[in-house]
C-alpha cells in the first residue's frame, strides 16, 4: 500500500471517530491516527486551534465530538503532500451544526461567528 493510500485510510478513521464521538475512546483514537512517540500538529478551523503537543491534540478532540457539529471529509479530494518522512494534507470537508433549544450553546456560536 503506497503512503497516499495509507493516509486516504487514517483520514477514514479519523471520520469514522467523529462519528462515533466517543470520548472515553480518545486515547485510543490518538494511539492510533498520530502513534504514541513523535511529533504531529494540527492547525484547526478556529481561532487558537494550533495544536503543537499530544495534549492540546486530545483537548481539541474531545472539544470538537463534544460540541462541534456533523463533519465530513471529502476524502477523495484531499490533497496530500509528502516531503521525507513527513506528510501533510488538506482535506475538503463540510459541518452541519443544529442549534438545540439551548440559549448558551446558540450564544457561544453567534459569538465565536462575530
């Protein structure tokens, strides 16, 4: 399996978590997609999401399968760049978020829009 195929199936888990949200699986989930040694990073859709260590990773995680809406990835256009043994991609995704009858969780969103 060449190193695009292997990529195309870890951005598969990492959509399969999201749908699942199962935050007691974090862990697991992280050992799985990023190792449990080296470095990974993740530059996130929200103001403050550059997550540089193992812990901000998890905390953003838990963030997003607690409060953040529907994701899908459009794995099929992603575009993935490999230099060495380092690899990066962009993946086309989409969010469907339903507002609840929760005046708070409405708020927050209608700030973090502003």
């Amino acid at each position: 399996m060449d190193s695009k195929t292997k990529i195309k199936h870890l951005l598969q888990v990492f959509q399969t978590a999201y749908r699942a949200r199962a935050v007691e699986e974090v862990d697991a989930f992280l050992d799985s997609t990023f190792g449990k040694q080296g470095f990974a990073s993740i530059i996130g859709t929200g103001d403050g999401e550059l997550c540089l260590s193992r812990q901000s990773i998890r905390d953003l995680f838990i963030s997003d399968w607690k409060y953040w809406g529907e994701l899908e990835l459009d794995i099929e256009n992603a575009i993935i760049r490999e230099h060495g043994k380092a690899a990066w991609c962009h993946v086309p995704a989409t969010v469907k978020y339903s507002f609840s009858d929760d005046d708070a969780t409405y708020s927050r969103f209608v700030s973090f829009i502003e």
